[in-house]
C-alpha cells in the first residue's frame, strides 16, 4: 500500500514531557484520516511536527514514497501541506485576497497584483464550493467563513494534503455541515485529508480511518466502518464512557435570578436583547437555546456585568444587580465560564495556578495587606489540577502552553470550586473530548443538586436537551419558549429556534 503521508515512531519531547511517544500515522490518498485523542493527548502537536513547526526527537516522516526533513512550515507547504489551525492566523484589518496571498504575493513591474490576486482567489473558491467575497475584510466575516479563508490560503498555495485541527470547535451546526461537505467535496478532486477531532459523530459521518492517541501513546487506527462511538470512545479514554446524563428528577425551589423587561444592546447599537423575561430557580439547569448571534451572549454580558443594560431589572436572590461591575457581579455570588475562554475567561501569560485564583486572589488565605500568598496560591492551584484532571506539567505553566481542552478544565475548576448560588456555563464543552465532557456535566448536575440554579448555553443541541431539566428558546432577542427537556426533542427546539410557533400548553408566552 503506497501512502501519502508517513509518520513512523514520531517522539516529541517538551521540558517535563513526552507529547508524542513513538507515535505512527500513515495517510492514503484520498482519504480523510481523523486523529483522536483526548484533550492533550498530543495530536496538535504531532500534526505541528508534520507541518514543520516543531522538529521531532525521533522517528521520520516520508511523503509520496520519499524521506524528509521538514524544517519549517515553507518546507511543508513545497510539499504540498497546507494545515487549518485551531486558532486562525488572520489579520481582522486585511481583506480575505490580502489574507490569503500573504507571504506568497504575486508581483507586477515590483508591486503586489492584488487584482490578479483576487480573481485566483474567487476562482478558487467557485472551484471548491466555498462561496467566499475576496474584498472582504475579516473583521467583518462569520468565523464559519473566516475557516474557509483559512481553507483557501492552503489551496491558494497549491495543498493537496490538509490538516484541520479541531475545525469544528467554534462553528454552528450549519457551519459543521456545509464544512462537512467542502470536506468530500475536496477529496473528491483528489485531496488526502487528516481531520484532528473528538466529535465522534463527525468521524462516523466523514472520516474514512481513525488513528486514536492517548496520553502521547499510539493506540492503534481502525477502519470507521468497522467500528461504532463507543468502541472509538473507549480507545480514547481508556473506559467506557457514559454518553447520557445521569440525573434525578429536577427540585427547583426558589427563584434565584430574575430577569424583567430586559433590553441590551449589541455593538452596532441595536437591541439584541428585547424586553426579555426569565426566572431562574434554585435547584434546576435552565438551557439557553437558540441559533447563534439571536442575543444569547449579549443577555449572559448584561448578567455578568461586561454589557451595559439599556432599561430593565437583573436581580439576583431579590436584590437588584443591573449594571453592577464584573467584580461585584462575582461577589453577589455568580460564577461565569465564559464562552470565550481566552478573551474573558484567561490571562494567558499568566501560569495556570494564577489563573485559578483570578477571581479570589485579593482575599485570604490568598493575600494579606495587599501582597500575594503564592503558597497558598500554589496549594489550591494542586488541589484543583486534581480534583479536574487538568493535564498541566504543573501549576507553574503558563496557561497558554496547555491544550484548549485543558485552558477550559482550568476555568471551570476557579468557577465550579466557589459554588456560586447561580452560575452560568456558556458553551463549557466546546473543544473537550467525551471524557471531559461526561465529567463537566456531572459537576453541573452536582452544582443543581447542591441547590444551585445554572443556566447552560450551548449551540450542541444534545447537550442542552441531556443536561438542562427546562430548555428557554431565544429567537430575535426574545425568549420565545420554555419547554420540559423531557417533553422536547431537536425537531421542535430546531422550529422554535427558526422562530417557529409550535407553543403547548406550559410555555412561555
């Protein structure tokens, strides 16, 4: 069997650990590969070894049939390996043409031929389906397609081995599929695809082979045909994993966050959050349902104090919190893990332990006379590694050296740890693989049995209809539904948050 792509007995060593440990990865043409693992498990790093971002210890890499030394990322791209980061590498102020011919610009009499430029780019996209405006700047973009910018600069620069890593952590259900379908569409003129993931149910719909890694070990790749979730979940994480939600019965008792007549605006000054009502009780998961951009993140800023409140009440065990600052917010007794974990949620510079005391670090045992305990600091940061399985070398990394999965345990042992009366999780298991996730929706049933109200955001329709016990539609702003969890299912939440009128008896007016 020729291959495209040969990794055989790869290791990658960082100061403390061994990310990658004799690891092998064969790619056939035409194929989508998918890499799994779970979060930290070393497939970024070693998809990174193969795009010549690090330079591995041991092991050799052979494309089409012939040994090389990939020593940087123009290396990898003369071969013809593009790779779709995690994290894109736009530029906001630059078009998508700008974007795209970056560092590969052609030239005309000495300067760059940016219309030239654009009509490759636009033939390119018509080409493969993925319909992208080359004059466009990327501030003013979906993520969804800033993705297929980041998909064109790869073909742009003549890719026909493509690594997407975690493509589908930031899109909408939508924007999954229509990637799904660039995706075949791709391999169909010939492209040969490694897909890193751990969304079971994209492999199984995708993927033609799956090679698992855990804990930087190769664990071995199997045909997807042949195998099933569960199998593939139990390579994963080494046991069976529970992919329902064991819960009791919901006790909510009494109200805990009221919202009344609220209105919020968005950044371009219209309201996005329009005259909207919701109680909250303590003892019951309230999910947040809807499409993205229908003003679900705007109401959780108002809430949290990071979006001024136009007119209206937000009180919080009956006293009134409206416009209280993100501090007082905190103290009152809410915890927020945030739905953008590097911009609100982590100072990234700052080493994990750090970060876990973000919002107590000016109190005892934390600091005393306005100086920092960093025993103390230190010892709880242990404690919660621990206690949330967060794969750090130790609490003294800086939070930007670990994998996205592991930033996120970070934030939600500092919020979860504090027991707030009413905490928010907006997306909490966006990036985490089923291990992680089966843990973190057992911590939130843990926090509602404790008498605790949450409110879950999410745009996984599963995870709002397996973990909340009431689910409240948000259409335009408004919430135009609250149905039982148990009483629903996707095709009426899907209608309702279409703006669908498909009311029964017990639903919000």
């Amino acid at each position: 069997m020729s291959y495209v792509i040969e990794m055989n007995n790869i290791r990658k060593e960082f100061p403390g650990i061994v990310a990658n440990d004799n690891i092998t990865l064969q790619l056939k043409k035409g194929e989508i590969h998918a890499l799994l693992g779970e979060n930290g498990a070393g497939k970024s790093t070693l998809m990174n070894v193969l795009f010549g971002l690090y330079q591995p210890e041991k092991g050799e890499i052979v494309v089409r049939g012939e040994r090389v030394e990939i020593t940087d990322p123009n290396v990898a791209n003369r071969l013809g390996i593009g790779m779709v980061h995690q994290h894109f590498m736009l530029v906001d102020k630059f078009t998508v043409t700008e974007n795209i011919i970056l560092g590969n610009e052609p030239k005309k009499a000495g300067r760059i031929n940016i219309k030239k430029a654009a009509k490759e780019v636009e033939e390119i996209s018509n080409r493969y389906g993925l319909k992208v405006d080359p004059h466009a700047k990327i501030e003013n973009i979906s993520v969804g397609m800033q993705q297929r910018v980041e998909i064109l600069k790869t073909l742009y620069r003549g890719a026909d081995i493509l690594i997407f890593d975690e493509p589908t952590a930031v899109l909408t259900p939508q924007e999954i599929q229509e990637l799904i379908n660039i995706m075949k569409m791709l391999v169909k003129e010939g492209k040969s695809i490694i897909l890193i993931t751990h969304k079971l149910k994209e492999i199984m719909s995708v993927c033609d082979r799956c090679t698992v890694i855990r804990r930087g070990k190769g664990i071995g790749t199997v045909e997807v045909k042949d195998t099933d979730p569960d199998k593939l979940a139990e390579m994963m994480v080494g046991r069976e994993v529970n992919f329902g939600v064991e819960k009791e019965p919901a006790q909510p008792k009494d109200v805990v966050l009221s919202v009344k007549d609220l209105i919020v605006k968005d950044a371009r000054g219209v309201n996005a959050v329009n005259k909207l009502n919701l109680d909250m009780k303590s003892g019951e998961i309230i999910g947040l349902a809807g499409v993205d951009g229908n003003g679900q993140s705007e109401l959780i800023e108002a809430i949290t104090g990071l979006r001024k409140v136009e007119t209206g009440t937000i009180s919080l065990n009956g006293k009134n919190i409206t416009n209280y600052k993100p501090r007082r917010v905190t103290e009152s007794g809410i915890g927020h893990i945030p739905e953008d974990r590097h911009k609100h949620g982590l100072v990234l510079d700052f080493t994990i332990g750090e970060n876990m005391v973000l919002q107590t670090y000016y109190q005892k045992p934390f600091s005393s006379s306005g100086i920092l305990n960093y025993p103390e600091i230190y010892n709880k940061a242990r404690e919660l590694i621990e206690d949330f399985d967060v794969r750090t070398p130790s609490e003294l990394t800086p939070a930007r050296a670990l994998s996205g999965g592991n930033q996120q345990k970070g934030i939600i042992a500092r919020e979860v740890d504090r027991s707030p009366d009413f905490l928010i999780a907006a997306q909490p298991t966006r990036g985490l693989d089923v291990g992680a996730i089966e843990s973190i929706h057992r911590r939130l049933v843990m926090e509602r049995d404790k008498g605790r109200a949450v409110l879950l955001m999410s745009l996984e329709l599963d995870e709002i209809l397996n973990v909340s016990d009431r689910i409240a539609v948000m259409y335009e702003g408004e919430i135009v539904a609250i149905v039982d969890a148990d009483k629903t299912n996707e095709k009426e939440l899907g209608l309702l948050m279409a703006g669908g009128q498909t009311r029964k008896e017990g639903e919000a007016e």
